[in-house]
C-alpha cells in the first residue's frame, strides 16, 4: 500500500488535540470443555483402512463418518401375503405418513383390463339411463294422451249464453260426438266450427275445465225483427209467416204470428242493403223506445220509417246521426207543445219537424 501524505493545514483553522484512548480492560479467559473422544467406527475384516464399510468411502478430513443410510425402498416388490403402502415425506425432516395404494394398476394388462371395465360400467350405466327415460317419457304420455285420467265426462259439460232461440240439447249432441276423448286430444277449434253450426248461434267460446269437464259461452242470435214471408216461401206450402232476423240480417227462426215487443220490418224484396240500413237503426235504439216501435218500414236506406204503439209516425231518414236523432225525438215527445204529435221527422235533426 502506498503511504498516505498528511493534509496540510489549513490557513485560519486550529488543529484540535486527539482525544486520549482508554486503556483496554483484559477480557476473562473462557474455561474449555474437555475434548471427549468420538467413537470409531471398526472396520471390517479385509476392509482398506480409513473407509467405511457401507458405502467403502474414505471419510474427509476432519469429519466424522456419517451413520449408514438405509437403502431406498422405492419400486422394491411387496412380499405375497402384504398389503402395498407408499409412503412420502412432509418437508425436509416431516415424518413418514402412509398413503393408500394407487388405483392405476402397475402392469400394462392390469391397466387395460381396469379400462375396459370402466367403459363397460360407463356404457351400461348410459344404457340405464337412456331406458330410463325413455320409459318416464312413455309413461307421461299414455298419462296425458290415452289414460282414463283427463277423459272427457259428459255430465261435466256445462252451457251458458243460449239465450231464447239456441237449443241447448242440440249443443250438448255436438259435445256428445266426441265421446270420452281425452282433454289434451280434444280438437276445440273442430268443435268450436260444429258449435257454430247450431241454428241460433253467433258466436262460441270453448274453454277446457280440467281435469275432465268443458265449458261452452255461446252468444245467441237474438232475433230483433220479424220480416213477412214471401208467398210461397212456407216450407210445408202453407200461409206465409214471419222470419225472425238478427242484427247481422241472419234468419233464426220462423213464426206464423210475430211475437209480442218485436217490431215488424217492412222492406223491397231482393234489397239486403235496405234491410242492413233498417237493422241498424234498431240496434241503435234504446231498450225504451224500440219497445215502442211496432213496425219499420224504408223504400231504400235514406228513407227510414217507424210507428210506434202509440199511433205516431217517426219519418227516420238515413242511419247516420243516430245519436242525435234519438236525442232529439226524446225531447220532442217530452215537450208539451209537441207531445201530441202524430207526425215526428228527424231526418235533418237539427230542423226537427212535428205535426
């Protein structure tokens, strides 16, 4: 090493004086522990000196010999008669913990035979399950399709809204046709179409009552007017009566005498437009005042005409203003001036005329 040079002093600074060091205390001597002799290991019988007689080594210098491992028994066969165990260590110095077999076998033919039943088990237990279901699908289906369980009773099936020209014995005869049908197999909408062919019916509703009943809504064609017969038109050859008309014109029923409360409609032969004009006019009507109408007459659809029970004569007009023309005859027949009329146009309802 090269010898360091002094600093030279520099110019305004005083050198401090180094601080005097304490003497060193002598530190108390240790007593050493007797050197015990370790043992030696004793060779072997035609051993070389100085070499174990496991692994036939010569020891290091300064070491003693290490105790014998014993040999690892990892892949050794397992004696007949003994149960194979493997075991492993937990960390560095854990302890030996045993661990059960593994499933895998060891040889190549245990191995293929172990995976041939695997797949036989796999393939039986898909078996099983496919039959399974197939079976449960079965059983559901007979249940719902042909079991006696949502059968069709006869005595569950119930109808409402005939009203007076609907016979209801004629609705039950089509129902009856269907038998013991099961509910899930029952075509409604065929039978909803052979309802509909019942005289006196507008419209049908057919609903399921589970689990074995049925209920049918008719809305009947109820006959508003009774139209005059032509001559010869009677179907045993008789006198001409009344056909029964509904809003929609339809014929619902024949009568010699029209009934009592039902208006009389007067109308061209071969006009259905007049006829759909005079219908409309009365559909339009009040319960209160149609009950009055005894007879409507028109010659084509703007020309209207009512009597009433009472003697007078309503000229109508056309079918529109409706609303309007109703407010204003109410009015007329109500005012003491005009009560006593014989004569009441309300074609133009906003010139109302009385005589």
């Amino acid at each position: 090493m090269t010898p360091q040079r002094p600093r030279p002093p520099v110019p305004g600074r005083t050198a401090r004086p180094a601080a005097p060091r304490a003497p060193e205390r002598p530190r108390p001597a240790l007593p050493s522990k007797p050197s015990t002799p370790k043992p030696t290991t004793p060779t072997e019988p035609g051993a070389p000196t100085g070499q174990t007689p496991a692994t036939g080594q010569t020891p290091a210098a300064g070491r003693p010999p290490s105790a014998a491992r014993p040999a690892s028994t990892r892949g050794a066969p397992t004696p007949p008669g003994e149960p194979s165990v493997t075991t492993y260590t937990a960390g560095r110095r854990g302890n030996a913990l045993p661990v059960r077999p593994p499933v895998v076998s060891t040889s190549s033919a245990a191995r293929f035979a172990e995976r041939a039943r695997a797949r036989r088990r796999l393939a039986r237990r898909d078996v099983l399950v496919a039959v399974g279901a197939v079976v449960g699908v079965g059983a559901l289906a007979w249940l719902l399709l042909w079991s006696p369980v949502l059968r069709l009773d006869q005595s569950l099936v119930t109808v409402s809204g005939a009203g007076t020209v609907v016979a209801v014995d004629q609705v039950r005869a089509v129902v009856a046709e269907r038998g013991t049908t099961p509910l899930t197999r029952l075509d409604t909408v065929g039978l909803r179409e052979d309802v509909l062919d019942v005289p006196g019916v507008r419209e049908a509703e057919i609903s399921r009552a589970w689990p074995r009943g049925l209920h049918i809504e008719l809305v009947s064609r109820e006959p508003v007017a009774a139209v005059p017969e032509e001559a010869g038109a009677a179907p045993d050859g008789g006198e001409p009566g009344f056909a029964l008309v509904d809003m929609d014109g339809v014929q619902v029923g024949r009568v010699e005498v029209p009934p009592e409360g039902l208006p009389v409609v007067q109308v061209p032969v071969g006009q259905p437009r007049t006829l759909e004009a005079v219908l409309t006019v009365l559909e339009a009507l009040p319960a209160e005042l149609l009950a009055e109408v005894a007879e409507v007459s028109a010659e084509s659809q703007d020309t209207v005409t009512m009597a009433l029970r009472d003697g007078a004569r309503v000229d109508w007009g056309s079918g529109q203003d409706t609303s309007l023309k109703i407010a204003v005859l109410g009015a007329l027949r109500s005012a003491p001036e005009s009560a006593g009329a014989s004569v009441y146009d309300v074609s133009a309802p906003t010139l109302p005329i009385t005589k």
